[in-house]
C-alpha cells in the first residue's frame, strides 16, 4: 500500500473536457411508489407474509422510490389490543430510499403490519402478517447459535468490551462460551471478552469464540472476530438521532429548543454547536440552545443546518425545518418523534445481579410517555421528579447466562402521538466463587453454610470447637479477633487459622433439669475437667417440644456444647404442643360444635364435635387424617383427639324414596318410562300422561307423601317426601250431531235432531226429496265423516261436535237471446241482456261459469273492460242452478301515454342531426304518435318521421336550445304528452396567454403554477395542457382546478408548455409560454470506484454545462454529508469538477458534488469510495 502511496508524487493532473449531454427527462410523481418486504433470521426474503420463531431477530425492509414526492411514511405492527409498535420515516438520503428496520417478538401468534406511504398528498396502504411460532421440537439436536461481532475498531489505551451470546434450538440445553487465539492480556469472564490493547498491539488479530451445547451428541460452532487496533485513539463523528426535524411557531413569540439532546457521540466528547452559514439567517446558537423571535417579515418556512462537532473536528448536520405562520393560522403539525437515550446502562452490559435499573432520558417539546419491555414483558418506568427529561424502572428476574432485550418506547403529547423505541442486550452473569481455608490445631472450625466454595459476597460464620483441655483463643489470617462466633464475607480466596490454648489443671461439676423430657451429655461424667467441652441434646417427651435454655447456657438449638470453665448449672425447658384443628361439613348438613375452624387445641387432650344433617340428609360418619383420632366415628355427637395439626371432615347420604306412576282406562304413562323409580328427597321429577284418541285427560291422584305441582296439567312434576303412588284418570268424548234438510226435501232419520253420539261410532242419516226436486248431496260443518256424500241415506261417524245438511236441486233451463247492445272501447263498459227465464234468476259471470259473478236480471253492466272478455249466465234457485249460456264481448284498446323521450344526442352542436324516439307506452286501435314543440301540443315540429306510427322522429338541430312533446292520438283516446329538451352546448374560446407564478425562468427543483388568462369553456370542455405544439405529450404536474385551467409543475430543463381548450363542440387554437431553466445541466455523472494496485491516487470526476453561454459554475465536493477542504498532500480539487486523494482507509466514503452558477445549485449523484486492504491485481 505504502509503494501506491509514494508514486503519487509523479503522477500528472490533466484537465477535464467538458461534454455536452442533456439529460433524460426524470421521473414524475406518477412513478413513486412504496414497497414492503419481511426477511426473515435465516435471510429469506418475503412478500406479504412471514414466518420466523419466537425470540429471533428479523428485518422489515421498507423500500421508498422517488423520494423526492414522498413525503413521510408510517410502519405499524399490531397483535389486538396486546401489542402496537409504530415507527416514522419522514427523512430521506437518496432517490430510491430502503430503511431496515430491525424487530424481535417475544410472543407466539400472528400479527398485522401495515405500511402508509404518503406521495403527493395521496396515501398509499400496504398490508402483510408476521407468523410468529414457539421452538420447534425436534428428537434429532441442533447446533447452538452463536452472535459474534465481525470486526471492531480500537485504538491502544482503548479498553474494549465485546458481550459474546449463544442460544440453543433445542428446549433446556445450556450452552458453554471458550476463546482461542484471544491476545494474553485479555480476558473473557461470564461470556465478556474485555482487552486493553498496548501500542505494542497495533495491527490486527483474530479471535474465535466456539459455543459448545449439552446435547447428545454435543454440538458445537465457531464464528471469529477481526479486532484491528490503530496506534492512536479512534474517534467516532457525533451523530444526530434524526436528520430533518419539522417545528412551526409564530411571528413576534420567542421560539428555543435544547439541540443537545438530539445529538450522540460515541466516545462522548464535549460537543459545540453552530448554525451553517446559509442565508437568510434566523435565529443564533448560544451553547446548547437554539434561539429565534421570528418577525412578521418571516412568515414561511426556513431550513436552518445545526452543526454538532466535537475537539478533533468531526461533524455532523441537522436539518430544522422552522414554519413561522400568521397568527389564526393553524400551525404545523409536530412530527419529530421523541429522543431516547440510554443513560444506564449506555451499551450492551454483562451485569452480575437477575435485576437492574434502567435509566434513559426522553426528549421532546409536547411532553412524553415512556414505556419498557424486558424481553416483550412490560415494566413501569417512572419519571425522576428531580433531573429534567430522566425516567427510571426495574428489570427483575433475569435468566442466568441469557442475553435479554431491553426495549424502550416513547410517545409524545402531540396531535400526531409521533413514536420512537430504543434497544440495548444486558446479560445476567453469575458471581464468581472463592475458596475458604480453615486452619486448626487442638480443634476444629464449624463452618455455616459448610462448602469448599462460595459465591461472592456470601456471609460465612466459624465457630470454633477446642479439643479435650483446650479452649479457643483468637483468630489469625484473612481474620483477625476473638469473636466467637465469627462472620467473615466471600470477596477473595481466604485462608483463616482458629488458635486454641490448653486448659489450666482443674474439675467441675454440671447439673442439668429437664421437666418433660430429657438432656443426654456427651461424655456423661460427673466432674468434668477445666476447659473441656460437653455436648448436650434435649429432647421432649411425647406431646412436648424444646423451647429453650436457661441458666448458665442459654439459646432455642436443641443441641449446644458448653465449655467447662466452671461448675454450671442450666434447664432444659419444654412446652406442650398445641396444633390447629380444621373442621368441615361435606353437602348435606353443618359443624355445630366448634363454633369456629380453624380451633387451637392441646396434645392428646378430647376435643368434642358435632354434626347437624339438614332435611333430606342422613349423617354417614367422620372422616380424618393420621394425626387425628375420632372417639366414635358413626355418631354425630363425639370427640376427637390430635397428635398434630388435623382435618376432620362430617360426611353425609341424601335420602331417597320409591315412585309408582300409572294410567287408568283411556290413556298411558310416557314419563317417566318405567315405574317404580327411586327419588332424591325434595328433587322434581317429570310424568306425563297421554290420552288415548276419544278420551281427555282428567286429574292425578296421589297416594303417600308427595305433592303434584299441577295435578290438572297432563305433563307436570311431582316432589317426594317418601314412598308415594301416582295415579293418571282419563274421561271418554261424546259430542252432539245435528242434521237438516235445504229447501226441496226433508230428513227420515234420526227422527230427532240434535242427537248425542260417542266418539267414532257410526250413525245412519237418511233425506227425502219433495216432488219437482232432486236430492243434491250432503254438506258437513264440524268433525265428522260422511260414508257417502252422495248417497240419501247413509253413515256419519264423529270426532267432535258437527252439523249435516241436505242438499236439493229444482230443475233449471238454459238462458236465450244472450248478446250485448254496442261496441266497447278499452276502460269503458259493456251492457249484457238475456231473456228472462221461466224458473229462477238469471246469474252473470265474468270467468267460467259461475266465477267472478257481474249482476243478475235480464240486463246487466259489466265494469271497465281493458281486453276481450267472455261472459256467461245461467238461470238459479236457492243453491240449484241451470245450463249456462255464453256472449263474447270484443274490446277496443287506448293509448297508453309514453313514459319519456330518448334522444341520440340530449346536448348537441349547433346544425347536428338527432334523433328522437319513444320509450315507454302503447298505441291503440287505429292510434299513431303526434310530435309538437308546445306544450299546449298545437304547433306541429319539423323533422322527418322515421317509422310509420311516429314513434321515431328526425330533427335538425336549432340554434337554440328547444323542446319537443309527443302524445299518442286514436279513435278511443289522445294520451298526455312527455316532453324532452334538445340543449344546444356552448362553443369554447381560446385562452390569449399564460401566467407563470414565479416568472419564465426557475431553478431545478422549483415548483412553477401556471395559468390560463381569459378564454372561456363551451360546454362539457376543460383545459389540456401540453409539451409539444402538436399537443400529443401531455405535460407533467398536478392539476390544481377541475376545469384545468391551473396547473403545477416542476421541469428538470428549459420546456414550453402549452394549453389548449379541449371537449365539448369544438378544441381551441393553442396558447405556449417558454420556462427557462436557470441552473446548471449536469452532463456526466461520478462513477463509483474500489482501491486498485495499479492507481495508488484516486478521483471522481463531473462534467456540467451553465444554463447560457457566458455562465460561470463552481465547484464543491462532499464527503459523508461532510464538506470537504483540500488536504495538503493527500487531497486536492474540492472545489473543482475532479478531485483527487490518496487510496488510503480514511478517504473511503461517499461522495457527491454540488455545482452551482449565480442563480442555482445542484448535485450530482451519490457515489463510493471502496477501500480494499488487499486488492486485486491483474
């Protein structure tokens, strides 16, 4: 690399021929669209919908094209009403703009996303679903899952912490972290890997890190990270949180806002802030605090650029967009989401503790609302009273070993409730253990808890224990002192000696009481010698327990030892045990006796207990546990006796008796369906009678202690108290028969009417017609059945009360000289004679004969008649009736008026041909259609009749706009008339000129409105504006009026427009006006390039034409969003079309230049410089 360094001082700079190129017409808003896309852990990339497991990481990838017309974006994830997620993009770097969004969901489930894209003030909703899915099982084991940084960047002196994390598929698999190839002064402790490096260390190493599971067989993988280190410190630039931030305010109202909490650097420097020197200026920078009283004059909005840098140089730039509006205006919506900052832990921490607090501030003008989540479990975070914009809140419980998401999330009290979140890993690492060492000569040390090993910050306690003659004296090593005993805490290894000294020469006696138990020594002498110890136990008699020692030892262990250094004398001291005795009643009864359970009662002493069954309940016996011993378990009324805590439970039987249901003569039992059945005491039970066919159902009668709800009611229920029979009585159905004779004839039988007759049986029925009649049959009404209708004498039989008659018939003749006296037009009537008949009344009917009666007599008038009808008479008497005889009746038909008039064209030219028709309505006999042009329908319309009867009509257009009638006139009737009006359309004139908002010449970039000057619209026309004199291309903008005559546009280079007056009868001339672009034509673009062994310098080159020949362009490039200065020695042309650097690292970046003329600027496209520490050769 160094020999590409040192030939750059023979290479030669040549000038750069400028090219003329135009460039291609560039996209409109049309073109702009948003995409969504989901790539899942494993790197699948999806449409639509994605699967991924519980706990994995994932990507959202939201794609934005021509950014230049999009104006902002929203991201939603939702799951019901459990989980919602938003996340804003109102920024963008580049034309075609991707943001990835990273997530984690730590639930099972699916949820919805929803991506809304705002172009051009129209929004734009895609929709997908995330299936989120627990780890699958799987018998076969899996290889752990290892999270290793690729390669970091340190300077020596730089300590450098690197958390290492695994995870295992497979369900309860732990998975254990080692390092190769780590350098000899760094260490990995709980899966953290920390190194100072020295300046001996500058270059690069490769450290492995190999994650090993439990399984069988274990499995195990490696991942490396590539750790470069620089002589000096790497200083990181500061970074703003966001690039654009929209605010509005007020003239003459003091506007601040607090820069510094926007704003991060990762090696935190003191950071100074300044104002980028773009006119016009509003507003100062002191400190942290951006300043401005906007005047009246300020109305409109201002992009002001807020530099953060920090000691070394490096910057970065914010963009504030500030609207000042008039007062009664509505002020600009607040989009800038709230600030997070990890304030601890700052980065990804190992913590040795299962909880931790967390601490962030959150900024934001409107006021916020902070939530945390812990791997997708919510936690409260609270706001610190004290310290401006601080919130805090407790993460508890930990998984030892497991890395855990920390996720905050902050709403703001605006109108727009903007959102942001924050993510940092914490994980919980156990403490570390130490070894305790105990020496002891002529004794030994207890030690509480007893262990090899102890966690750190375990609290252990000695106690020392002398041999035979000896006594403890002090402490030596890690402990000092003669406590006895003594506490000493696990923060190192430790070794402690326990001294012990031998007794001086003497004996004494030890006495011991014990009341209701017993104390064992251990040795059991009488006399024992000076410093010697004597273990004692005490232990209680039945039924008692150890409470404590008194005298010359004291303490509640039941096992001590006392050092004999004196005559001693103690007590043992007991108590009686007392236990809790829990009572309780299963269904069926209570406890009386005790009042109240839980009882506190003595060892051994009886205790009595009495259970109470309730009605319908019989006491079975106790029931209890080992400890508890019942005197009589089968009686209500006994005592129990406890030798520890007890349960005794009174059981109870429901008692139950014996039903017998039956039916007398006339019915059946259909419930319950066998008898007997045996009963609950008190519980209702279902029966059901049927009657059968001739019989009613009557009562139930009851036989023993049971009561019938409704002993009326066939289905009822029926309640026992004991043994009980139940019995169902039916009743047999009579009914009453009447029979009768019509006029002609008489009845024979029965002799009497009414008659009563039992259900079902057959009764004889016999008419007798008189002379000159004829029996006509029988008529029924009521339940009964006729064995012959038509037979005089025959059978009936009954189900219910019913009335017979008989019929008779006189004999009728046929009606003559039928006919009807004029002719008949539709709707009107009809008059129908016949001669009169010698027997009966003549009869008239419509339908066949007698159907639809119309009148009797000799002459009758029909009603309006619409169509050609057949009447029919005939003569009858009473129910008898004769012949008929039939007369049709032809019927003329009317006109039925026309419902309306279609028209070829309703809006016409001047001078065209239409045609009008009839729609709707009938012409009738001898009728034809009659057309007018006055309502009064006298004055006849010109044109031409195109069919016979009139219904389609030829006209010539008129100048002015007219209108037509049409009415149907015939021999019956001349119908109404219906109308339809011909409107002769407007004929458009041509625009005399086009006025240009912002004048004939613009920059690029600027938004121009045009519109139309006088002209007028005919009818039906708009305004079409184009990019040719042939007015082929339409021209590209927004239409801002609905008749056209306004429209915005935004052209890339010099176009004339033009407008035309199109639709309706007739198009305009065309009117053009010429938009000249003022601002620099870029001609060819930068290209991207990556180190080469070849080319040791490295340079981008633009060419750009001005907009008019005597055009003077400048010339400025920029690095990272960073502007640049020529660099004595390593770079050069800045501030001309080529510039030139050294194909070192610290050049590598993107790259773009701003060429500007005395009007305008623009930039060329974005492009990178790639550093290759290897690159290839030919």
């Amino acid at each position: 690399m160094w020999v590409r360094l040192l030939s750059v001082t023979i290479l030669l700079l040549g000038l750069l021929l400028l090219v003329c190129k135009l460039p291609s017409p560039p996209p409109g808003p049309e073109n702009a669209f948003v995409a969504l896309e989901f790539k899942n852990s494993n790197g699948a990339i999806t449409k639509e919908y994605m699967t991924d497991s519980i706990g994995k990481k994932f990507t959202i990838i939201l794609i934005h094209n021509l950014t230049q017309y999009i104006d902002s974006s929203v991201l939603r994830i939702t799951k019901g009403t459990n989980f919602d997620e938003v996340f804003s993009v109102r920024s963008f770097k580049n034309q075609v703009d991707t943001t990835n969004y990273p997530a984690l969901l730590s639930d099972t489930g699916i949820y919805a996303v929803s991506f809304t894209g705002y172009i051009e003030e129209k929004t734009t909703v895609l929709s997908g679903k995330i299936a989120i899915v627990g780890q699958p099982l799987t018998t076969q084991n899996q290889k752990p899952l290892l999270d290793v940084p690729k390669e970091i960047k340190t300077g020596a002196g730089q300590e450098l912490v690197i958390p290492v994390s695994a995870t295992d598929p497979d369900m309860n698999q732990q998975v254990t972290i080692t390092v190769t190839g780590k350098p000899e002064s760094a260490t990995f402790n709980a899966n953290l890997f920390t190194w100072t490096p020295a300046l001996e260390d500058t270059g690069s190493v490769t450290v492995k890190f190999t994650a090993t599971d439990n399984g069988s067989p274990a499995l195990s993988v490696t991942d490396s990270c590539v750790i470069v280190v620089s002589a000096t410190a790497v200083n990181r630039a500061p970074q703003w949180k966001m690039e654009l931030i929209q605010l509005s305010t007020q003239p003459e109202v003091p506007f601040s806002l607090d820069v510094s909490s926007y704003c991060i650097d990762a090696d935190n420097d003191n950071l100074t802030f300044s104002l980028l020197a773009q006119p016009p200026a509003i507003g100062t920078i002191t400190g942290n605090l951006y300043q401005c009283t906007p005047a009246v004059t300020d109305i409109g909005l201002h992009s002001i650029k807020i530099v953060a840098s920090d000691p070394s140089g490096l910057s970065d730039t914010l963009s504030l967009e500030l609207t000042v509006k008039a007062t009664g205006d509505t002020v600009k919506p607040d989009t800038a989401p709230p600030v997070i900052t990890f304030k601890s832990p700052s980065k990804d921490t190992v913590i040795s503790v299962d909880s931790f607090e967390v601490k962030v501030t959150c900024v934001d003008d409107s006021g916020s609302s902070v939530l945390g989540y812990c791997d997708g479990i919510a936690f409260t975070m609270n706001k610190v009273p004290s310290v401006p914009n601080l919130w805090n809140g407790m993460v508890r419980g930990l998984k030892a070993g497991t890395s855990s998401t920390i996720k905050i999330t902050a709403t703001d009290s605006s109108a727009a409730k903007n959102m942001d979140s924050a993510f940092v890993q914490i994980q919980w690492s156990k403490k570390a253990t130490f070894a305790l060492t105990i020496n002891a000569d002529n004794g030994s040390v207890t030690k509480s808890p007893d262990a090899l090993s102890y966690d750190s910050g375990t609290v252990v306690t000695l106690t020392p224990v002398p041999s035979n003659n000896y006594h403890f004296s002090s402490w030596s090593g890690d402990l000092t002192g003669s406590t006895n005993p003594a506490k000493v805490t696990m923060n190192s290894v430790k070794t402690i000696t326990a001294g012990f000294e031998v007794n001086p020469p003497s004996t004494f006696a030890l006495t011991v009481v014990a009341a209701n138990g017993t104390v064992k020594k251990n040795p059991d002498l009488m006399m024992y010698d000076s410093g010697s110890a004597v273990g004692l136990k005490a232990t209680a008699a039945n039924g008692y327990h150890f409470v404590k020692w008194t005298g010359d030892a004291t303490g509640a262990t039941d096992s001590i030892a006392v050092q004999m250094t004196t005559a001693k004398s103690l007590t043992a001291n007991f108590e009686l045990n007392s236990y809790q005795l829990t009572l309780a009643a299963e269904t069926g009864g209570s406890i009386s006796v005790p009042t109240s359970s839980p009882a506190t009662v003595n060892h051994g002493v009886a205790t009595p207990i009495t259970a109470v069954a309730i009605e319908g309940y019989n006491f079975s016996g106790w029931t209890a546990n080992e400890t508890a011993t019942v005197t009589d378990p089968t009686s209500p009324t006994t005592t129990v006796t406890l030798t520890g805590d007890a349960t005794v439970t009174a059981n109870f039987t429901q008692k139950s008796y014996s039903l017998k249901v039956s039916a007398g003569t006339g019915g059946t039992i259909t419930a319950p369906t066998s008898s007997p059945v045996t009963l609950d005491h008190g519980a209702k039970t279902t029966i059901t009678a049927v009657a059968d066919e001739g019989y009613s159902f009557s009562s139930w009668t009851v036989s023993g202690p049971a009561t019938v709800a409704n002993q009326t009611s066939a289905s009822t229920t029926v309640t026992l108290t004991g043994n009980a029979t139940v019995t169902a009585k039916f009743n047999q159905k009579s009914y009453s028969l009447k029979v009768s004779a019509g006029t002609g004839g008489t009845i024979t039988a029965p002799a009497s009417s009414p008659v009563t007759v039992n259900h079902g049986v057959a009764t004889t029925i016999t008419a007798a017609a008189n002379t000159g009649y004829t029996f006509a049959g029988w008529t029924v009404t009521g339940s009964a059945t006729v064995k012959s209708t038509s037979t005089a004498s025959t059978t009936m039989t009954l189900t219910g009360d019913a009335t017979v008659n008989a019929n008779f018939n006189p004999n009728l003749v046929i009606p003559t000289n039928v006919k009807v006296t004029s002719p008949v037009c539709s709707g009107t009537t009809a008059t129908l004679t016949a001669d009169a008949s010698l027997v009966g009344t003549l009869h008239w009917y419509s339908g066949a004969c007698g159907t639809g009666a119309v009148g009797t007599g000799t002459s009758v008038t029909t009603s309006a008649l619409t169509s050609n009808t057949t009447f029919y008479v005939r003569a009858e008497l009473g129910t008898s009736y004769g012949p008929c005889a039939s007369v049709n009746v032809t019927v003329s038909t009317q006109s039925v008026a026309a419902t309306s008039i279609n028209a070829t064209n309703a809006n016409p030219c001047p001078g065209t041909k239409v045609k009008l028709s009839v729609s709707g309505g009938s012409l009738g006999s001898g009728a034809s259609w009659k057309w007018y042009t006055n309502s009064e329908c006298t004055q006849v319309a010109s044109g031409t009749a195109l069919q016979e009867d009139g219904s389609q009509f030829e006209i010539t257009t008129p100048a002015i706009t007219t209108t037509y009638y049409v009415l149907a006139e015939g021999s019956c009737n001349k119908t109404t008339a219906v109308s339809r009006t011909i409107t002769v359309q407007d004929e458009s004139e041509p625009a005399t000129d086009i006025y240009a908002d912002k004048g004939s010449s613009f920059c690029y970039g600027d938004s121009i409105t045009l519109s139309v000057i006088e002209g007028s619209l005919g009818s039906n026309a708009t305004w079409k504006w184009y990019t040719n004199s042939g007015c082929t291309t339409p021209a590209p903008g927004r239409i801002l009026d609905s008749d056209g005559s306004r429209i915005k546009v935004g052209p890339k280079s010099t176009t004339t427009y033009y407008v035309r007056a199109e639709g309706g009868c007739n198009p305009t001339t065309t009117k053009n006006i010429k938009l000249t672009n003022l601002a620099p034509t870029i001609t060819k673009q930068p290209v991207s390039v990556s180190s080469s062994c070849q080319k040791p310098m490295i340079q981008f080159s633009v060419e750009a034409i001005g907009s008019s020949a005597n055009d003077v362009l400048s010339y400025q490039w920029v690095k990272d969003n960073t502007v640049l200065h020529d660099a004595a020695g390593m770079m050069g042309g800045v501030t001309t079309p080529t510039i030139q650097f050294f194909d070192v690292e610290d050049f590598a970046g993107k790259y773009y230049c701003t060429i500007s003329n005395s009007n305008c600027s623009i930039s060329s496209d974005e492009v990178e410089f790639i550093w290759l520490e290897n690159p290839p050769c030919p």
